[in-house]
C-alpha cells in the first residue's frame, strides 16, 4: 500500500507545477488566438481588491518552499500578476482552484492524521493547510470580485470595433477591404488628436516622421489584431507566401530541403556532443589504470564536434543566404512593381521617402523564415532539453531550466522597455547629426559666401556630441540589461550544477552526469538567451512588416477595366465631350475641388492645340486626364472615337510623348537618358534628335566624352535650357502619335527658341500637339488656342482670331508684348 501512495504522491507532484502553468496560460493564449479582441469579454476588479490578490501568488510560492517547480511556476505568476494593468483572473481562479484541489488530493492520499508524525511532518502539514487556505479563499474572493462585461454590443462609433482601412460596417470582422489612391495611409485625425496609447503624445517631441510613422503603423497593426486575433492578423500575412516559399523555383527548393536536414542534423548533434562526452568520461573512469584509451568512443565525439558539425554550419548558411536572397528578391519585384503601378493621386500624395521606407522595411518579411528556421529550432531544443534533463535526473532539472528560459524573458522584456526610449533618442540623434552634415556640405556656397564655416563646424561638432552621449547612455543600459540576463543563466546553471553534485554524492548519479551538464548548459543556454530577443524582433518585425502589408492593399485609382482593348489609332483625332473633372475622393463629393468644367473642343489629326490661362486654370488638368493620370469626373475623352477608359493604360501611353515643365532625367549618361524614351532607336536616331533640339552642338563640346557623359543627380550637370531642350530631343526619339508640351521652351533663350519651335513643328507634323504656354508667342502658329480661365473654356480660336476679338487673350497678348518691348520678358 505505501508504495501505491507514494507513486500517487510523486505523481500529483511532478504533474501540479506542469499543470498549474499549462491551465493558467491555457485561456489567454487560446483567447489571443482565436478570439477578436474588440469581441473580447473582460473581467476587472477594483484598485483595492486587486492590492489584495495581488499578495496571494507570492505566499503561495513561499509555501512551496523546498518543492523547487511549484515554486518558480507561482513566482512567475506573481510576477505576472505585478506587472500586469488587466489582469486575466479567469487564468488565475483557475490556478488558485488547482493549488487547492492537488493540494487537497495530496492529504488524503497521504493521509498524515492516520499515521505518527514527527515535527518535520506536522511543519509540512501546517504549511500545506496554509496554502489549501491562501488559495480556496483567494479563489472564492476573487470569483466574487471579478465582473464580467462583454464589448461585443459597443456602439459603432467604438475605435475598438471600427473596421480597419475604412471598410464597410456590413464587412464581417477580420476582413479587411482593399483601399484606392491612399486611404490605407490616412492618418487618424478624426478623434482630434487624441488616443488610446498611453504616453503616446508625450513622446511626440522625441520622435521624428519617421518614429510617429512607424507609431502609427503599430496603432494599425494593434488595431488589425483587435479585429481578427493573432490567427486572422497572422492569416493578412499569408499573400506573401508566394514570394517567400519557393513554390516553382526548383533550385531554392533544394536549398530549402538541406535547410531542413541541416537543421534535423544540428538538433541532434546538440544532445549528441555533450552525451558522447559523458561517455568518454565513464570509458576514462573505467579504464584508469588499466594503460587503455578509449579510441571509439574519443573518435565518435570527434567526428560529431568536427567533420559532422562543421559540414552542417557550411551548409546551413549556404542555405539561409540563398533562401533568404529569394526572398528579398521577390519582395522587392513585389513591392516595386505594385508602387509603380500605383496611380498619380497616390504619388502626390506621399513623401518619397516613406514610400520607400514602406519598401525597404517591409522587404524584411524574410523574418517570417526566421521564425520557423530560427525560433523553431531554438523551442525545439529547449523541449528537448527540458524532456531529456528531467528523464535522465528528474522534474526539478527540467523546471530550472524553463523558469530560467522564462525569468530570462521577462528580463528582456522588461529591459528593452527602459532601452527602446533612449535607443529611438540615440537614433534620432544620429539622423540629425547626418541632416546637419548634408546641410553643410550640399550648402557650402552658402556656408561659404556668408563666412559661417566657424559656425558649422560648431553645430556639427555639437550634433556629434549629443550624438555620442546618448549611444553611451544606450550602450551602457544595453549592458546591464545584457548582465542581468548573464547572471539569470548563471543563476540557473548554479541550482543545476548543485542538483547534480547532489545526486553524483548520494550515488543516484555518476560524475559523467555532472561533464554533461555542464557541457550541456553551455549550448542550451544560446537558445535561452536569444529566444527573448528573437521574440521581441519578431513583434518588431511584424510592425515593419505592417507597412508593406497597407502598401498592397492600396489598389491604383486608375487601372485597366475588366476587357479592356488596345488602343487603335488611325486619324488621331481627339474629343473632349463636356469633361469635368474634380479632385478628391468619390466617396466625399462635397469636399471635392472642381477643376474643370463642361471643357469641349476636337483636336484634328495633325493640328496643334494650345492651351493658356493664369496659373490654376485648369491647363496642366487637361494634359493630365489625356494621360489618364486621373479620370474624368463628367463626360468623356475619346481618340479616334474610343473612349480612354475603355483601352488599356499601355497602349494609351505608348501613343503618347510628353516635355514637362520641370523635365526628369536619370543619373546615367547622355545617351542612356535619351534611349530611355526608345530602348531600340539607334545612336543616328539619337544625334538626329540632338540636331532638332539644338542641343548637339552642345553636348560635343561640353565634354570630351560626348553622349557618354553623365548628367548628375537630377540632371545637376545641366542648365535649365539644356534640360530642357534634352527633354525635347527625347520625346523625338520616342516618336509618338500625340504630342504633349508643358512649357516646353519656358527656359529657353530667345536665340534658341526659334529654332527649338521649328523642330516642335517638325514633330508635330502629321501628329496631333497639345501645348500648354504662358508665352503667348510659342504658341502662335498653332491650329487653335483655348485661353481658360476659372477651369472654363473663354475663348477658342487662332492667334488671329483671338486678336480680333479683343478680349482676354488680346489684353494678355498686349500686356506681354509691352513686358517684351520693355526688356521684362
């Protein structure tokens, strides 16, 4: 019988501490799983009751006192329980109702009242009592404390219970509807400024745009997860398997495949190389004396530690570095050709460089791999040891490890709480050391013709100092953070080693055991220490992965609709039928801006339209919706009879070349910028063109190296004329069939702009032009002039006709041949 009850005993013994920590996580982990948090119930308790609670896990951990895993699973609770603002109590009754229960069912299959007892037995009777009594009345108190209130009936108007990415209230929950132009983007002003987020406004001074950007993308990312759960927010992330799985490439499937092995392979050696070590200790002890070395069993541990372990660290690195440059690789074709084929609206309407870093931070979704080949081998190895560790010795091990794994987390935690401030004031420090640099520098003519040298260096020097103050501050914080991790582990390797000797001198284990652990610990506790970090990155890259996600769920404004035919051009003749066009969403018509009204003229194949007006007329619109940049709000645009949004967007703009105001070059050479408008002309093509523009002559003396030139950064190499006679020539190479001017001899010389205006004719000959000028003489010789005013058409005719009508036109023209006449033009 005793033995019957001491099994039962030892059961309940090793069973409880697993128990206890697998039931107390169980709820809130299957809740963040499974459950939308907006639908969440939640149960709270006044200030007052939850000081009280709060005492409760620590005196029940003091009360396992010499039983080691109870009492590290309720000291973990007890911290949790100190650290937590809403704490889950559900998780906690339980735990507290499954303290007394074992502990209950651990008397009565002892049964200490019916046998003698010692002092030592009444102590632990009385303290078993206490903790029976500390959690049934903690569970009682705090079933009665703890009220339930339910936020699946919040008002609409509920941030908590808004679908994310302004989709429809009729959307189901965890769906997320695709957004045009910028909405995914739009910044939460509507609540006045206010939020949610503790602390959120006061770091506002602190951070930069791209720090507030970055908030705001973990404010959507918080608010996606409120909508789905963990498995709906993780599920949004699934469009880009495809582009991090090699489905089709045969080669990186391979790659993937010795990835695996490898990782298989390294899982074992890990337990192998400490075992096989422990090993040639007991053959050492075995053999001593006797004048016999054990060849096998050192030649084993060698070819496990050499050969064996060395093959799979080449090989594991060859094949991340492949995997993962597939990846990047389809990340960024992805994110590159989705911006790209992004609408005007959505251009204007962001910086450059957040779209970029949107790119270039949501490139790194390869951490998803990382997760699985990095954090899985790391758990893996973790519950090996811990199975392993308590089969070989006992329960105790295994649990001093995990409570190490777990106390070791909680430190990271904790620490990258204190450093994630001074870390974001140490970078931003940094950016503005590197801003006050590029003023200087890319400002030195100013710097220079002002004598403010001294005055630079001063601010630089003051810049780099902040600078370096607070990365020591967050070097020195790291530090600690990093020390106080090293002696959690050392703290944990202590208990283990001392659990060990204990065994090897009560005889329940040999020296060999004590070599194993201590060779052991030393490669377990890598995974320890970077499980936390490598958790953290994750909920970090997971925002970062957040920006990429909004980009491609913003769909281009302007796209090719379902059956939409090339176009065909044959006479080129344009219609313009009663168009208006407004700016804005569709969706808030009465905060559009009208641009444009009934505009309605035909462009003959072969005539030259122009188009002037004040600024803000409407001109620039009009060369914008023949593009179908935007698309007309009212009537229609047709070529030839087709209407523009009936035809693809390719065809439209291959028929198409254009010389805008400000003309856009690449940093390449000469050559190359002008073979961009049409990669298979050839060089003569490209000197013709030159020769038209006027500009050959130019560029063969400019530079001995002729067309092969480099044109610098924004054309910098360059004047304002040159450019944009280059602009010219370009749209020669290109030979479209409708031509579009947008000032195109704006920074001519006078000299120059006879000639520019005879090679404008040239190419307009059988084309159809459309210019656009606030030179009144360009314009001329053309067919026929719009003159717009308040985005209406006010006069339309020739030069001559406009004349004698004596109207708007005539007064600009007078005014601007009087400017002429006296040298202002």
């Amino acid at each position: 019988m005793e033995p019957t009850t001491n099994s039962v005993l030892d059961a309940i013994s090793i069973a409880y501490p697993l128990a206890l920590i697998a039931l107390f996580t169980a709820i809130p982990f299957t809740r963040a799983l499974f459950s939308r948090k907006s639908r969440l119930p939640t149960h709270a308790v006044t200030e007052a009751q939850q000081r009280r609670l709060r005492w409760s896990p620590p005196l029940i951990a003091l009360t396992f006192r010499f039983v080691l895993g109870s009492s590290l699973g309720w000291s973990l609770i007890s911290i949790l329980l100190l650290e937590s603002k809403k704490p889950a109590w559900p998780s906690y009754i339980i735990a507290w109702i499954l303290t007394a229960s074992c502990n209950v069912a651990q008397l009565v299959a002892g049964s200490p009242l019916k046998s003698a007892m010692n002092r030592w037995d009444t102590t632990h009777l009385v303290i078993q009592l206490l903790r029976i009594l500390i959690a049934a009345v903690a569970a009682m108190y705090a079933t009665a404390a703890v009220k339930r209130t339910s936020t699946h009936n919040n008002s609409p108007g509920d941030e908590e219970t808004q679908s994310l990415l302004n989709a429809s209230p009729a959307s189901l929950p965890g769906q997320t509807s695709a957004s045009y132009g910028v909405a995914p983007y739009r910044d939460n002003d509507s609540n006045n400024g206010k939020d949610d987020n503790d602390g959120q406004d006061s770091d506002d001074e602190e951070m930069n745009d791209d720090d507030k950007e970055e908030e705001r993308m973990k404010r959507l990312s918080q608010q996606r997860l409120a909508e789905s759960g963990w498995f709906g927010y993780l599920g949004g992330f699934i469009i880009f398997l495809p582009h991090l799985i090699p489905y089709k490439d045969r080669f990186t499937q391979l790659w993937l495949l010795v990835l695996i092995v490898c990782t298989c392979v390294d899982r074992v050696t890990t337990l192998l190389i400490p075992l096989q070590l422990a090993n040639i200790i007991d053959a050492l002890t075995a053999y001593q004396g006797t004048g016999h070395v054990p060849l096998k069993e050192l030649a084993l541990y060698f070819i496990l530690n050499l050969p064996v372990r060395l093959a799979v660290q080449i090989l594991d690195s060859c094949a991340r570095t492949r995997i993962s440059q597939f990846s990047k690789y389809q990340l960024n074709s992805l994110a590159f050709s989705h911006v790209m084929s992004l609408s005007m609206d959505y251009h204007t309407s962001r910086s450059t460089g957040k779209v970029i870093t949107a790119i270039e931070q949501g490139t790194d979704l390869t951490f998803i791999l990382d997760i699985v080949l990095g954090l899985g081998p790391r758990m893996v190895d973790l519950l090996i040891a811990a199975v392993y560790l308590t089969k070989r010795f006992d329960a105790s091990t295994g649990v001093v490890m995990l409570m190490a794994t777990v106390i070791n987390a909680y430190v990271t935690t904790k620490g990258n709480k204190f450093t994630s401030a001074v870390q974001r004031k140490y970078v931003n420090n940094d950016q503005e050391e590197n801003k006050v640099l590029y003023d200087a520098i890319s400002n030195w003519y100013t710097v220079e013709i002002h004598n403010q040298a001294k005055r630079e260096h001063e601010r630089y020097n003051s810049a780099v100092m902040k600078a370096l103050l607070s990365m020591r501050r967050w070097s020195d914080l790291s530090e600690i953070v990093f020390s106080t991790q090293e002696v959690v582990l050392e703290i944990g390797y202590i208990i283990v080693c001392f659990m060990i000797a204990t065994r090897v001198a009560d005889g329940h284990s040999t020296v060999s055991s004590f070599v194993f652990i201590t060779s052991y610990w030393s490669v377990i506790s890598w995974p320890i220490m970077s499980l936390a970090h490598q958790l953290h990155s994750t909920a970090s890259q997971l925002v970062k992965a957040e920006w990429l996600y909004q980009l491609l769920l913003t769909k281009p404004s302007i796209q090719d609709k379902p059956g939409a035919r090339p176009l065909q051009i044959s006479n080129c003749e344009i219609e313009f039928k009663n168009v208006g066009f407004a700016y804005g969403p569709e969706q808030q018509k009465q905060r559009r801006r009208q641009i444009l009204h009934n505009i309605s003229f035909t462009a003959a194949p072969g005539q030259t339209i122009a188009l002037v007006g004040e600024t803000g007329s409407g001109k620039s619109t009009i060369l914008k919706l023949l593009y179908r940049f935007y698309d007309v709000t009212k009537g229609s645009i047709t070529i030839d009879g087709q209407d523009l949004r009936d035809v693809t967007l390719s065809s439209l703009r291959d028929s198409l070349g254009a010389v805008p105001q400000d003309p856009c070059v690449f940093d390449q050479t000469i050559m190359e910028n002008l073979l961009y408008a049409r990669p298979g002309a050839t060089e003569a093509d490209v000197v013709d063109a030159c020769r038209r523009a006027c500009i050959h002559e130019h560029i063969m003396t400019a530079s001995p190296e002729g067309y092969r030139a480099r044109i610098g950064e924004r054309g910098v190499r360059l004047s304002g004329g040159e450019l944009q006679r280059l602009a010219i020539a370009r749209v020669l190479v290109r030979r479209p069939r409708i031509v579009v001017l947008d000032e195109a001899t704006s920074a001519v010389d006078s000299a120059t702009e006879a000639s520019v205006q005879r090679a404008v004719q040239a190419l307009g000959e059988g084309r159809t032009v459309f210019t656009v000028a606030h030179r009144l003489s360009t314009v001329v010789g053309a067919h026929r002039i719009l003159l717009l005013h308040r985005g209406e058409v006010v006069e339309s005719g020739t030069h001559r006709e406009l004349l004698e009508k004596g109207g708007r036109y005539a007064n600009l023209w007078r005014i601007q041949t009087a400017a002429n006449n006296d040298g202002l033009l």
